[in-house]
C-alpha cells in the first residue's frame, strides 16, 4: 500500500477566511495530471460503457496465422484475461461476456469494493469468420437476454445468446438450425461498511468561551465540521485516506491509500473529539463524513449546555481554608498538652 506523511495544518485564527479548496489539491498542483481524489469523489473517473450485444468479423485466409489472431481477446478489444468460448457453429467462431468492474470499483487491503454491485461495467460480443465452409449456412437471426445474478459477494453476468441459422440445398430443400451458448463471467466484491449518520454533538458554555464534543462515527476515512455564527465561522477538518486513480488494463479504478491531513481555523482541538470554541450564542453545525464513495452530510443534533461560573470569592479562600483543616487540629493538639 501506498502511503504519505503529509500533514498540512492551519493556524487557528477566529474570524479568518477559509479556503474552499478541497483537500487533496496540494498534490494535485505537484503533477502534471490529476492523480489523486478526495474520498468520494470519483469525478476523474471515466470509462466507456456500451452493454449491449457487439459482433466483429474476420476473414479467413491461409496465408495468416487465423486461430492465433481470432482467439487473441486483445484484436476485440478484450483484456488479455478475457475468455473467448468457441462456438463452432455455422460462421460463428466465438462468444464472450467479460465484466471489466463496477462503475465505481475501489481497490483496497487486497479486495474489490463497491458501492452499488448492479452498476457493473461489462463487454459482450461474438465473432462471424467467414470461410469456404461457412458459405452454405447464413445467420439469419440472434437473439440475447442478459441475466444478472448477485450472491452477496460476487456479480455474475450471462448471456443467454441464440443463433439462426437457414440454407437452400442443390435440390431447393430449404433447411434451418439453431444453437444457444451462455457466455458468462463473474467478479468477486465486498461493501465497505457504512457509517451512522445521526450524530449528537455537545455544546458546553464556559462564559468566556466554548466546548464542542464531535463524535467520530466508525467505517468513515475522514470528518468535517463548520461553524456559523453572526461573529465567527470556524472549521475543522481531518482526513486519513485519499483515492488514487489506477488505469490498469484500459479500466479505471481507485486504490484507496493513506493520506494523513488535518486543517483547523476558527477553532482549536483540545483532547479527544473535543474543540475549544470562542464564545457565540447563535452556532449553527454541520459535520460532513467521508468514506471512499460518498461525502455525506451528517444528520446533527445539539445538545446545548452551561458551566456554572466559579465564585472569585470562593476561588481566593479556598486555599486558606484547605490549610486552616490541616493545621486546625495541630493548635488544638499543643494547647491541651500545655493545659495538663
């Protein structure tokens, strides 16, 4: 797994501008191309997608090496991984369904992730040749009905394609055969867990300034939180994972891999999921998580609370009379000796 060290970090400044950059420009402005993403955002993401039936043809000569070249899935815009299945029927050489991924396809700690398992990005096609012996026979008709089937952990596609096929004898007797295959593939996934949304913030009035406690939900790679109010707009941001795009086999997909980056203004950590604020009556909250797929917005609630103020009084004698409960029975333990 890749990883960086990167840590970019603000200085709190109440009241300052905030950038609105997201938070893996920096690298993006180091390359030449756009490399890396925020976590959900799949916006350098484009692959081709066209699910419907394709056919090819080729010509068949003896002075070319023809299986080698037919059966190569490269020539058809296959990877090289694809499997083509012989057909042997009429001018039919082959069949093939090939799945290339999910439309978004993460790649992570050895496994395929996905978000939405019914948006799969795959081929299908057959191959006419056309020869001395497929002169007689004449395709006349296909048909093709893709079926999906999802066990939970893996995505299968198949094809159920039928071939037509007619010719006239020497003698007028017209004759007529049909031949069904069922190409298929399957690719393996897991779904990254997802996040409670709903979370409860507390806000805590010291006087002079604020405590805010945010919860960080499990299964989220990073966390936003932006204040509002009349005087004071503050954010705090913290992410550990960016996406990485990867352009194996024509295909892309994202590599999630570790980014540490934090970046706070307006307001200053101050323990764990804790934050010291300036004092504001009016804060509005919101939190925005973030996992590999999405950037959600987090359903808040607030729970609103006052520190009772200390006593100047009580905070100046307090010590005097912690001393006087130690002494205090020191005077009295002298005086009685003295009196006997």
């Amino acid at each position: 797994m890749m990883r960086f060290s990167v840590i970019g970090i603000l200085v709190c400044v109440a009241a300052a501008p905030l950038a609105a950059a997201d938070y893996t420009d920096s690298l993006w402005n180091t390359s030449g191309a756009r490399e890396y993403y925020d976590c959900g955002d799949w916006s350098g993401v484009h692959n081709p997608k066209d699910l419907s039936v394709g056919s090819g043809h080729y010509w068949w000569s003896k002075h070319r090496k023809n299986g080698v070249y037919v059966f190569d899935p490269t020539n058809w815009g296959y990877p090289p991984d694809a499997y083509l299945e012989r057909a042997g029927f009429s001018n039919i050489e082959w069949t093939c369904v090939h799945i290339f991924g999910f439309d978004k396809t993460l790649n992570y700690d050895g496994k395929v992730y996905t978000d939405n398992p019914k948006a799969i990005n795959y081929k299908t096609s057959y191959l006419r040749v056309t020869r001395y012996s497929t002169l007689y026979w004449h395709i006349y008709r296909t048909e093709s009905s893709m079926s999906h089937r999802d066990t939970g952990h893996s995505m299968t596609i198949k094809n159920t394609l039928t071939f037509y096929a007619k010719h006239t004898t020497a003698t007028g007797k017209k004759k007529k055969k049909d031949k069904t295959y069922y190409p298929e593939d399957t690719l393996g996934y897991a779904m990254f867990p997802v996040p409670d949304t709903d979370i409860t913030v507390q806000l805590i009035n010291h006087s002079t300034y604020m405590i805010l406690k945010v919860p960080t939900p499990a299964h989220v790679t990073g966390i936003r939180i932006h204040l509002e109010s009349r005087n004071t707009t503050a954010e705090y941001e913290k992410q550990l994972y960016c996406l990485q795009l990867n352009k194996r086999n024509k295909f892309v997909t994202c590599d999630l891999v570790e980014y540490k980056y934090h970046n706070f203004i307006g307001m200053s950590p101050a323990g764990h999921e804790e934050f010291i604020l300036r004092y504001e009556p009016d804060y509005m909250i919101d939190v925005t998580l973030y996992t590999p797929f999405e950037q959600i917005a987090a359903n808040v609630t607030v729970q609103e609370s006052e520190v009772a103020p200390v006593d100047p009084y009580n905070l100046i004698l307090d010590p005097f009379f912690n001393v006087l409960y130690i002494l205090l029975p020191v005077f009295l333990t002298i005086w009685l000796v003295r009196l006997l």
